[in-house]
C-alpha cells in the first residue's frame, strides 16, 4: 500500500462523511493507504484573491508544513497532498502555487508563525481523481466487479476543479475526467452543457433564490438529456443541487427529486464494497430507490 | 456565630498579601520592573502580583484564588528590548527584570444561551451558537496568548468540525482568562467555544463510568455515612496514620494488587 498524505477538511467530517468514507475505501482497492495528516486546520476557503492578503494563506501554508513534518518523518511515500473536497483542493492548490511563485511572501508567513517550523515550498497538492487517472483508468476497469451500465448519470464539475485555470485539474473548457472515470466503471454516462456551470455557491447562504434557479437549471438540463443521477466532487455543491431541491420543488410543483452522488460513491459500488462507506443516509435525496430500480 | 467569623478570618487570611513585613535588609536580589510604564524595584524572587502589592497597588479585581485555578488575574507584559507580547496568570508567574506589565481583569464576551439538554450533539452545533469560528485563519494567534499552553487553535479548528472530544480534550485545562479572546483577530471568544464543547462532550459523548453511578447510589443511600463520621472525627496525628494507610491501600492497588 502507498502511503499519501491526506487532507480531510471540515465537511468531510461532518455532513461528508459519505463523501470520505466511499474514498478511503475506494482508494484501498487501488493499493492507496490516506494517512490524515496531524493537526490540520481548516483550508482557509475561500481563497483570497488579493496579492497582499497574505493572512488568509496562513491556514493552507501551515497545512502544508505537517505534511513536510511527515515527510521528514518518513512517514509517507507521496510528497504531495491528496484532498478529496473541490472547495479544499482549490484553495490549497492556490495557495500552494502562490507559495512557490512568491518567495518573498512565503518568507513573510515564515516569519509571522515563528512557532512552526519553515515552510520550505514544494508541496503540490493533488486530487483524487488526478491520481486515479495517473493509475490508468484501464487500472480502475480491472477492479470493477459490479456492473453499473443501466445508471444513468450526468457528472457535474462545478467551478472549482476547473477554475482558475492554474489549478484545473483538467481543460477547463472541455474536462472529461470524471467522464473517463464513469465510463472505466461502467456508468451510462450523460453529457450535459451545464456541467461546469457555477451551482451558486456560497450564495447559498445569503441569496439562496439564486442557487434555487441555477440547481434548477443545472438539474434539468441534465435529466433533458436523459439523466437519472448526478455526480460530483464537492460537498458545497452536493448540499446546493441536492438539499435545494426541496426549495426548487416548492417553486416547480413539477419537479421530481434527483440524487447526487459522490463519484467515490459509484466507485464504491463498481468495486462492490462494502455498503456501508456509502452512508446514503447522509445523500439528501435517497439514491437507494433509483439503485434498487436498476437492480443495483 | 464566633466560629463562623473564624472561617472567615481565615479566609482572608489565605487571600492576604505575602509581601507584608519584607525588611529590604534581607532581600538578596531585586527586580527591576516596569508596572503600566512605572518602574519600581521589588524583590525577585515574589510573584507578578506580589510585586505589584509590594510595590503598592492593591487588587480588589484581578485577583482571585492566588492559586493559578481561577483565571481572573490575566497579565500582559513584554520584556526590555524584546517583540514578543507575553502573557501570564500574575499569582503564578515569577517577576524578571526588565518586566512591562498591565493587568487585565476582564474580557468583554457574547456567552450564548443554549440548552445542554435540549441541544442535539451534532457537529453543527458549534458553528450554529459561534459562528465567528468560520472566521478563524489559523494564525495561532490564540495559542501564543494562552498562559496555560493550551492549544488553542487547535481546539477552535475541531469546533469547526464538530469533533466535541478533541475540543473537550484540548480544552480541559482551560481557566477562561479570555487571553485568547482578547488577542483573536477574527473576534473569537474562544474559552466560550471550549465550554460549549466539554458540556455537550461531558453529557452526551463521554463514556458512562459504571463504578461513579454505583458509588453515588450507594452514597445516596447512606452507606458511607459511618465511615465519614469516623473520618472527621480524628485528631491530627490519627488523620495522618489514616492518610498513610490510604495512601499505601493505593499504591498496592495501583500496582495490581488487592484493594
């Protein structure tokens, strides 16, 4: 097993635990051990777009520092941090190319958290799916052991994965990752042109009206191209297109609920694992009902 | 009545000032140090609040249990010629030369209301009464400010992810000066997080202790009534036989043997 540093972040531990759990199971089944890092602190999300802003890298600067110590440690054969949460993996990676681009500024933060020891820079920050599609998805394939062909499912990147397009995780105008996954396992997958589209984000909390009409938008673009499921990497926008449905049903008396899986979920399912890790209790809109309708 | 006024005397007594009746004759070293930009010169080897007593002031506030359990003499100070802001509980720490001290007795505070009954333990629950933690950014700011060396930041980053155990674990010797609330640049009452966190753990994540449920019972029912009589009943030199005898019970039991 491949030791790799892990960052969980905070909504993996609470609302996500779905989200983690399918992924230290999936990640098992590909010979990948997620050692969680010591004292992580929250990421700092979300990044601070002003150059000068240097306290709101401090939080992903010092993330970074307990994966050098474990390194120095020899704890872990992967100098590169796993996250699994879009939102987390954006702002570390951010932060981390800021680091790397501005000396200067790393000095700074050094300088300010004279308890820890120096950061000394070259932390890359990787998400799950990159590393799946450093394994091969031919790799994935020979894992599966359930077949998911009658599932329907649209993926849904959202912003954060794919913008800014320094820390893409793949072409930001045309990703397909998440669709070489899906089709590695054996998902019908659906295209749809408002994948990438923003689901609204924090907005969620000030100007839930907005998220109701975008999840809206996003959802049923997806069911109109025959769509039964969406899936995604991020527990933000999993609670916007998934616990706003209830808000979109009050306004579309129409609207049929639809569930948004975590792709580790699917994975999960491909490699026959436990069922469990999936905690779909935790899934707002039940998926249960859909699987047992495709037998699954 | 006349015994009453004698607990209280001796009360004052422990809370009386030690720096009485120092001749400077047979003081040895002397501190030079500077209270709110006053300097004076005070014996060295007395704590921060006996050397402000000695130099004169007198604490109605700012000083509580002299014992360094009670939070409530909170000191600030820097060193000549240092950057560092240091901080300290006044009866527990030593004066050094070259001491800028202020005291500060109290951290303005919002302490919400809620229910330990009525509350559900999720995690959510911190972010709901303190939503200010979502603020933190993790400059550790806290943890330096903390005269007991907690963790500070630590504990507000497991509030943030609703882990009630390690927030009640790191927090557990927390004296609620409100240093950390007061150095906070994201306005954080920390100690109040904290206290949420060990009375929802306390009541609904710790683990039952069995043997607590069936001492109290039994106390309740009376059954350790004899014993306790007994027990206050000794003069000096029999509680000291018996404190031996308990104390030799334990360290039998702790190395395995019988009770």
């Amino acid at each position: 097993m491949k030791k790799i540093p892990y960052y969980p972040g905070c909504t993996l531990k609470t609302t996500g635990k779905n989200f983690e759990d399918s992924a230290i199971a999936t990640a098992k089944v590909l010979g990948l051990k997620l050692l969680e890092i010591d004292r992580w602190n929250c990421c700092g999300t979300v990044t601070s777009l002003t150059q000068d802003d240097l306290i709101h890298h401090i939080a992903s600067v010092r993330n970074f520092i307990r994966v050098q110590e474990m390194n120095e440690r020899g704890e872990v054969d992967d100098y590169r941090l796993l996250t699994l949460c879009s939102m987390c993996y954006n702002t570390l990676k951010s932060v981390s190319n800021v680091m790397q681009e501005r000396p200067d500024d790393l000095d700074k933060i050094n300088n300010f958290m004279d308890r820890e020891e120096d950061y000394k820079g070259g932390v890359t920050v990787v998400h799950l799916l990159e590393l799946i599609r450093e394994m091969g998805f031919d790799e994935i394939k020979s894992k599966v052991k359930k077949s998911l062909g009658k599932l329907k499912v649209s993926p849904y990147y959202g912003c954060t994965l794919l913008r800014p397009k320094e820390v893409a995780l793949d072409d930001p105008e045309v990703p397909t990752i998440m669709e070489d996954l899906l089709n590695a396992i054996g998902v019908d997958v659906i295209d749809s042109p408002k994948k990438s589209m923003c689901c609204g984000s924090y907005q969620t909390v000030r100007n839930p009206k907005t998220v109701v009409r975008l999840g809206y938008e996003i959802i049923e673009s997806a069911r109109k191209r025959g769509a039964e499921a969406l899936v995604t990497s991020c527990p933000l926008c999993a609670f916007n297109l998934d616990d706003r449905q209830k808000e979109i049903k009050l306004e579309h008396p129409d609207f049929e609920r639809m569930p948004v899986f975590y792709f580790t979920q699917l994975t999960a399912l491909a490699f026959g694992l436990k069922k469990d890790v999936n905690n779909f209790d935790l899934n707002f809109t039940d998926p249960r009902p859909l699987l047992k309708k495709k037998k699954i | 009545m006349a015994k009453e006024k004698n607990i209280m005397e001796k009360i004052a007594h422990a809370n009386q000032s030690v720096t009485k009746g120092i001749d400077p004759k047979d003081v040895k070293h002397w501190a030079k140090i500077y209270i709110m930009g006053k300097v004076y010169e005070v014996p060295a080897d007395l704590t921060i609040m006996q050397a402000m007593e000695y130099a004169g002031y007198r604490f109605i506030h700012s000083c509580g249990c002299r014992a360094g359990f009670c939070g409530a003499c909170s000191t600030i100070y820097r060193m000549k010629g240092e950057y560092k802001l240091q901080t300290a509980m006044a009866c527990q720490t030593r004066v050094e030369c070259g001491m800028y001290l202020v005291q500060l007795p109290f951290s303005p505070a919002e302490k919400p209301i809620y229910s330990v009954t009525k509350e559900p333990y999720e995690g959510n629950s911190f972010l709901k009464y303190f939503p200010e933690i979502a603020r933190c950014v993790s400059c550790n700011t806290c943890t330096k400010a903390c005269p007991q060396d907690l963790e500070v930041m630590d504990y507000v980053q497991a509030a943030l992810r609703g882990d009630f155990q390690r927030v009640a674990e790191l927090s557990f010797d927390c004296i609620q000066c409100g240093m950390c609330a007061l150095r906070c640049p994201a306005e954080i009452v920390q100690y109040n997080v904290s206290q949420f966190g060990r009375v929802m753990y306390g009541r609904n994540g710790f683990p039952e202790n069995k043997a607590l449920k069936k001492v109290v019972k039994a106390t309740e029912k009376g059954e350790y009534k004899k014993d306790f009589k007994n027990l206050l009943g000794l003069n000096m030199k029999q509680s000291k036989e018996a404190y031996k005898k308990q104390q030799a019970t334990k360290a039998k039991f702790l190395k395995g043997g019988k009770k």
